[in-house]
C-alpha cells in the first residue's frame, strides 16, 4: 500500500491519506469489515444489475473509483503512523474500528469476484491489479455521517436513517444519563426502568436532523440534501446524538414525575371518554415511543431553525420551569394528551404519523417561551392538538 | 385497477419475515412488516379487490369485517393498516390472518425494479388511498352464484368505489364494525350495465352535465321494467274487460310517455326515504325556478323529468347559478337513486 498523499479535512477536522494498493491487499482485511456491524445493509443480489457487469470488468482489472474508509475514534498509534504498510498493519490490527465510507457494494462485488477469479484459477493476476483506498483517520462520528451522507450519492444509497442506526450501535446496551438503549427485541425496553429502545432513539436524532417527525423510511437523494444541510450548521465538535438524548432524558423525567406512578385507573379514562385501549396506561411508556421521540427532535429542530430556541442546552432551563409550574403526580394533562390520542386514532388516515406530529406541536408549546402554553403541560396538551386539528383538517 | 400476478416469485413467511425471490432475475430481499401476522390461511384461498374511500372520518381504523347476503365472506381495510402497529386491530388474530393473505397477493402483484431494500415498504409500490377488500372463496360457495360485482352498488352505498375517490357524492350511513352488502333486487339484478354504471363511471368528478346524464341513465334503464309491467296490466285488463278501448288507448299512449313513467317509477316502483325525496325534490323546485320552468309542489317525479328536459334541450341557457344548482341536485339524485335501486319492485 503506497501512500499518495495526505489533506486535512477542514470541515470535519480529520486528517484524509490517499493510498495505492491491490485487490490482493484489500481483501485481506475487506470481508472482515464487512461483517464488522450486522446493521449494515444487505447487499442489493440481483444477477443482472451493474455489479455483475462490475464483477466480470473486475476480473480483467479495470479501474474503479477510490474506496473510502475510516478509522474511528482517536487513537495515539495513529499520529505516528507514515507508511502506507503502516497503517495497512493497523486496519488489519483494529478492524472493528474501521468503516467503510463509500463502496461498500464495490468491496462485495470484489469479494464476489475474487471467488470467481479463484475458480479461474487466475489468482495471481487478479491480487495484482490496483486499486485506490482513501483512509480518514481521526475523525468522531459526526464527521463520519457527515462524509457518509456527502460521498453517498450512488445509484443505491443507503437511507440516512439506516447510516445513523449503522453508526451510533455501538450505544446499544450503553448507558447515558442512567438511561441503557436496548434492542428492538419484545418485551426487553421498560421504560419504567430507565430503558429505551435503540431504534426509537434513532428514529428521534433523524427526526433533529431532518426537522420532520415523520418517520424517514424511503432512501431519496432529497433527503440526504435536506440533512446535509442542517447538519453543516452543526458544532461538529461534540457528539450531537448524545446531546439529543441527554436533553430528551431531562424532558422525560420531568414529565414522569409530573405524573401519578403507576397505571391509569380505568375509572379516570371514562371519567375523560377514552374509548378503546389509550395510547399508553403510563407518561413512561407513551415518552419511550418512536412517536414520542421523532415528535421531540422535529420540534427541537424546527424550533432551533426559527431562532426560537439555541439548540437542547435550553432544554434544562424549560425542565426547571415545567418543574416548578405543575404540581407533581397529577394526571389531568396525561388525560388531555390520551384523549386527543384517542381523537387521532379513531380519525387519522395515518395514525401513526398523526401521532408523531401530535406529539411535535406538544413539545414545540411546551418549549415555546412566547407561548402562553410555555410549560404548562395541561395548556400545551390541549393546544397542541388545536394546531393539529388546524393542520391536518384545516378546522 | 389492476396489477398482474408476478408467476416468478417464491414468498415464504416465516418469524415474521417475508422471504422474496424472483426467479426471473435473482433479486431477492427480506421484508420484515410491522405487524406480526398469522399465516394459517392459504392465500390463493382468497380473492383480493382494490377500492377506493376518500370520504371524510375514512382513517387508517376503518376496517371492518364484511358479509355478503348476512354470510361473512371476508375484510374491507385500508391499505395503511397493513404498515402500523397503531389502529384497533394490530393484535386481532381473525384480522392478522387476512392481513397476511393480503399483503401476499400484494407482494405478489408487485414489479421488481434494482433497488435497496433494506427500507422496503408496501406502500412504496401502492396508493396510500386504496383500500383492500379480501375475501374467502369457499366462504362465498354459500351464497348461490355469487359474484362480487352483483355488490358494486351496494359497496357504493356504503362509500366504495373501484375507481375515482369512492363515494363522496352521497350521504353515507354510519357503519359499525360490519360492513353489510347486499345484491339488487331479483327483478333488476340481471342488468349488468347498472354495475358497469358504478363500476367505472358514476364514481368518477365529471362535470354537472355529464354527471346528471350518467345518473339519469339509472331511471332510464329502470323505466323499462316499469314500462313492461305497465303494458303486461293492460294486457290483462283488457283480456278481463274488452269494453273501455278509447280508454284503454288513451292509456297505452301515457305509458309510451317517460314521463309517465319517471312519475311511476317514483312513486309506485320504489320507496324513497322521505327526507331524501323532499331534498331532491327541492333542488329540482330550485333549478326549475331559476328557468323559468314550470314544476308541481310535491311530485318529485314530475319535477325530475322536467329537470330532464331542461338539461338535454336547454343546456345553453343555464346559468352560473343554475350550473351549481345542477352540482348539488345531482349529490342528491344520486342518493335518491340508490334508494330507488334498492327498493324496486314490480307491481
């Protein structure tokens, strides 16, 4: 592995090195990156796609873009690192924290095609042809989406949603401010106890990022674009997704303590003419939803777009105010927001979607100090289903 | 609407993943719904139709069991409760089982294209309006000759249509948790150009003018039947009674007339709920008034083919106001219509 030349990306502070190696070289370490992360995507297996055109010019050694990788975290071995075979040592040594940037279904197709070119018995020739690797080192895990989103632009790009679950899962089973993400598995998260389900969690920094609650399921370029540039007005300094989750911890315990413990009691639902089963029996288990969490982050980003608030730091002062301007274990707001959740159910030709911008407006009343239903939570309940109804039926 | 069966697709369904592939191209992928089904139904047991409900207070929670005849014969849902764990019936077992069977066929019925997908949605290959109406074909071997199209009017009434945006010219009853259809009756059942008529025209916005011609072509083909038992009458009278014959000609040159007959059909061949008579009667009164056209206080039959007339041999002279008066006559024309559909009877 010959090292080309080396730049230092301003924009998200990390040193690039431009190397020339072979399929040989590559793929002595390619398969293991690969299977480094289980959330990373399937490969698109068609026999008839441009990657089986790719894999048959593979195998007379044609020229390919450059991979692009990148070594996460810091690490004080890599200052010193100069050589090309230096850093080839160190890849192969810490694999698991390399990643693949751009050229993940090239590195499968190569893969696919070195089984080929063992059938054919053309080993030799086919380890020999070159290929360029672009390597980032140093670089936190910001940048990497950040690079990830930029460089993605292929004809299949992964959605962000998938990019950001991919990178940040090595939070699962992790414990931020006394709060363990766990896995989409049932019957695992209890919010009670202080779990949240990951992809929820996921759900909700995308929806920040994106500044829409609605879930981001289908991969367009549009939203790559949309993110890309919210994400270049972001401290690229400190790990957003943790912020998120700190601010959004903050809002959830407050709002639990403004709560009864426990289950509703089923004579306080009819008392509100709820019908059917209510969105949750709990403030802890209706605050630990996708919804509850896509609905946090639009409303904090929209928010933050409008100047309205300066990003989640605010966030402690809006908890110190709910704290002080609602009494604790009462209900009545819980109430309020159930019952407009029935409303939703019973008349939303999207429910869940419905429920997540229900739960937008909640926390953009809430948050808003120039809104009289500034952390009043019964006020903001009730309001904010006003803005809801005035959105989706115009009424 | 229509999507062709894709032959070359294998589908299994276990742990609450679909396993695609095509055979024809290799593409395979796994799709991991969010609800978990219940996959004890063999779907090529099952008959699937796409309809379309844009009506209002339509939601992701109109889903409804649905019987045919008084036999339960299957579903009617919206296409969105396949993708969310959020309505009534995400954990009903009895609704899982023919949500399974649907969105097989639906997985069926789809065109692979080279694409991710690891963010596969049903919905990314289907309207997000439709609604899918599923159901048992041994079920229906309890109804005699049953056919689903013997239905389309009837699903119109209830808000169904299988093209346009359904029914969202009429006033629709509230359904309970059941939809009930019914067939017309015996004596009009075999015209099959009523159905066609609510199968692919009446459903669809077309201008005042076309929309009137269409409805109207429902007393058209109704004042048949009423025109054959008029004349079978008076055949039998006058084998009873051979005397009268002046009379009995004089009667004979009425029933030639449509508008006797329009008159007949209303109020002697159908049952038209009051209130929605009066309505329509009114809007008839409206429109002919603002035409200078004569009309009587309360036959609404009498009124309607005048309204007839006025729209086939003086469409030019309506005005802004007569033209929206036509939009709402016709909301209400329709709704009489149904009734008279339903009620029909030989006399």
């Amino acid at each position: 592995m010959r090292k080309m030349s080396e730049i230092y990306d301003n924009r998200i502070r990390s040193k690039n090195f431009y190397f020339e190696t072979t399929f040989g070289e590559y793929l002595q370490y390619a398969k293991d990156l690969i299977q480094n992360n289980d959330l990373q995507r399937k490969r698109v297996k068609t026999s008839q796609t441009v990657y089986s055109l790719l894999k048959t010019d593979l195998l007379h050694g044609c020229v390919i873009p450059p991979l692009v990788l990148a070594i996460l975290g810091e690490d004080d071995e890599l200052k010193n690192i100069e050589r090309g075979e230096e850093l080839q040592t160190y890849i192969k040594e810490n694999r698991e924290k390399v990643l693949i940037l751009d050229g993940l279904q090239r590195t499968h197709t190569l893969i696919a095609a070195e089984a080929e070119a063992l059938e054919q018995k053309r080993m030799k020739e086919f380890y020999a042809y070159k290929l360029r690797l672009e390597v980032y080192i140093h670089i936190n895990k910001f940048g990497v989406l950040y690079r990830m989103l930029t460089l993605n632009t292929g004809q299949t790009p992964m959605s962000p949603r998938h990019q950001l679950e991919m990178l940040y899962s090595d939070m699962l089973n992790q414990e931020i401010e006394g709060v363990t993400l766990v896995p989409e598995v049932k019957g695992t998260a209890h919010a009670d106890k202080k779990e949240f389900i990951f992809k929820n969690t996921i759900d909700g920094f995308n929806s920040y990022m994106n500044r829409s609650e609605l879930p981001m399921e289908r991969q367009e370029l549009l939203e790559n674009i949309k993110m890309m540039e919210k994400m270049s007005s972001e401290d690229i300094s400190g790990d957003i997704f943790k912020k998120f989750l700190e601010g959004y911890i903050k809002v959830f315990d407050v709002l639990c303590k403004k709560s009864k413990p426990g289950q509703l009691e089923k004579e306080r639902l009819q008392e509100y003419e709820i019908q059917g089963n209510p969105f949750a029996k709990k403030v802890s288990n209706a605050f630990s939803t996708s919804q509850a969490m896509t609905g946090f982050g639009a409303a904090v980003g929209i928010m933050k777009d409008k100047e309205l608030i300066d990003g989640f730091g605010m966030l402690e002062r809006v908890v110190d105010d709910i704290e002080k301007n609602n009494s604790d274990e009462n209900d009545d707001w819980f109430l309020i927001f159930l019952k407009n959740m029935d409303r939703i159910r019973n008349e939303a030709k999207k429910i869940g979607n419905a429920q997540r911008m229900y739960f937008q407006y909640f926390y953009r009343e809430l948050f808003n100090r120039e809104s009289d239903s500034y952390a009043d939570l019964c006020q903001a309940a009730d309001k904010s289903y006003k803005m809801y109804d005035s959105q989706v039926n115009g009424s | 609407m229509k999507y062709n069966i894709n032959e070359s697709l294998d589908i299994k369904y276990s742990e609450g993943v679909f396993k695609v592939e095509e055979r024809k191209t290799g593409i395979e992928f796994l799709y991991q719904p969010k609800l978990e089904f219940v996959n004890s139904f063999s779907p090529d047991q099952f008959e699937i139709r796409f309809l379309f409900n844009s009506n209002v207070g339509v939601s992701e929670n109109s889903i409804y069991q649905l019987y045919a005849d008084q036999i339960r014969i299957g579903w009617i849902f919206p296409i969105q409760s396949l993708e969310s764990k959020e309505h009534d019936y995400a954990h009903n077992r009895f609704y899982l089982q023919y949500a399974y069977v649907v969105l097989y066929q639906l997985i069926q019925r789809m065109e692979f294209r080279e694409m991710e997908y690891a963010d596969f949605r049903i919905l990314d290959y289907y309207p997000e309006d439709l609604h899918i109406l599923v159901y048992d074909r041994e079920n229906v071997k309890k109804i005699e000759d049953f056919d689903l199209l013997n239905y389309t009017v009837s699903l119109f009434a209830k808000g169904y249509s299988y093209c346009g945006s359904g029914n969202i010219f009429t006033t629709l009853e509230k359904i309970d948790r059941h939809i009930r259809i019914k067939r017309l009756p015996t004596s009009i059942r075999d015209i099959s150009y009523i159905n066609v008529l609510f199968e692919e025209l009446i459903p669809l916005e077309e201008s005042g003018y076309s929309k009137f011609h269409l409805i109207y072509q429902i007393v058209e083909i109704l004042i048949e039947p009423v025109f054959k038992c008029e004349i079978k009458k008076i055949v039998q009278d006058m084998a009873a009674a051979p005397n009268d014959l002046f009379e009995k000609r004089a009667k004979l040159n009425e029933i030639t007339t449509e508008k006797y007959r329009v008159i007949r059909l209303f109020n002697n061949y159908s049952r038209i709920e009051l209130q929605k008579q009066e309505i329509f009667n009114e809007f008839c009164k409206s429109l002919l008034e603002n035409n200078n056209q004569k009309y009587e206080e309360r036959d609404v039959g009498n009124n309607l083919y005048a309204v007839r007339c006025l729209v086939v041999h003086n469409l030019y002279s309506l005005d802004t106001k007569s033209r929206e008066l036509l939009n709402d006559l016709n909301r209400s024309f329709l709704d009489v219509v149904l009734d008279v559909l339903f009620t029909f009877h030989e006399i």
